[in-house]
C-alpha cells in the first residue's frame, strides 16, 4: 500500500503536463517522474514490484489530477 502521496507540477506554468510524485512503500521513501502519456521513471531506485507499484501510481493520479 502507497502511504503519503504527494504530487506536484514539473512546471510553474501549471497548464504543461508532468508531474513529480513522491510517496512511501513498505517503508521505502519514493520518487518519481509522472509523464503527460503515463509513463512514470523512477528517481532512484525502482520497487521490486515495480509495475504494482506504477498501477497504483496511476490509480492516485486519475483519482487526484484527472478527476
């Protein structure tokens, strides 16, 4: 389960699309890159499960940005 979700804009002007995530798993703090097309890279680091981890990524995201 992703604990502490936090997201904000990769660019002051908030109309471009990107964001930085950042968020913690299994006790890990994470960071990450979340693309206008989806795509999410990793900052450090990638989970051992990492697309689980990317599905519940996107999951907050449409929760969050696209609702």
């Amino acid at each position: 389960m992703i604990q502490h979700f936090n997201f904000k804009p990769m660019f002051e002007n908030t109309q471009l699309p990107g964001w930085y995530v950042s968020f913690f798993y299994k006790q890990q703090r994470y960071e990450a890159e979340y693309a206008k097309d989806g795509t999410i890279r990793f900052l450090q680091n990638a989970p051992e499960d990492e697309q689980k981890v990317k599905d519940m990524v996107h999951e907050l995201m449409l929760f969050h940005v696209y609702d």
